[in-house]
C-alpha cells in the first residue's frame, strides 16, 4: 500500500513538472502585456492627456488622435512624434525607450 502511494506521489510530481512549465510563460506573457498597457495609460494621462482627451485635439480639434493616419504604424506614430510639434512636450522627454514608444502606441490605438 505504501508503495503504491509513493508511486502515485512520485506520478503526481512528474505530471507537474511538465505542467508548470507549460502553463508559466503564458502567465508571464499576459503579466507583461498588462504592464505595457499599464505603462502607456500611463505615459499618456501624464503627458499627452491634457490636450488629447479621450482621443481628442483641444489644440486643432480637426486632428484628433482617433484615426488619424499618424497611428497607423509603430513607425509612423515614432516618425510623427520625433518631428517637434510646438504645442507637444519633446517626445524624448516623454518616451524613454522603445519600451515606452511601443507601450504609447498601442494604447493610443485602442482609443476610441
């Protein structure tokens, strides 16, 4: 009997080491693209929102955020930023790496 349980043990340990393993990368992966999304929400509320609320232009209402062909790509959207407009702060004071760009891009586009 007592072989028997050791045995089913020794199953059960062998069947989560191959599990977790598995199962880790998936939830590390989902960790990882919330803290994006967490970054670039906040990137944008402390930058960019006082003038493009909700997706907005308070500036040119014409141009707003939503839609516009300046979020059609990550390169684009970089290209767009990194040519100095006079109403928005320096874009390298506001992105710090291609970490930040690519976390403001992509909350930028699920704006709506």
């Amino acid at each position: 009997m007592k072989q028997t349980s050791s045995l089913k043990m020794l199953s059960l340990v062998a069947l989560m080491l191959v599990v977790f393993p598995l199962v880790s990368p998936a939830a590390n992966k989902k960790s990882q693209s919330k803290k994006n999304s967490d970054r670039g929400a906040y990137l944008y509320m402390a930058s960019c929102e006082p003038c493009h609320q909700t997706g907005g232009n308070m500036i040119n209402p014409d141009k707003k955020i939503v839609n516009s062909d300046k979020i059609t790509s990550e390169a684009v959207f970089k290209k767009f930023l990194a040519a100095q407009h006079a109403q928005m702060p320096p874009w390298k004071t506001i992105v710090k790496s291609e970490a930040d760009l690519k976390a403001l891009y992509n909350y930028v586009r699920k704006l709506k």
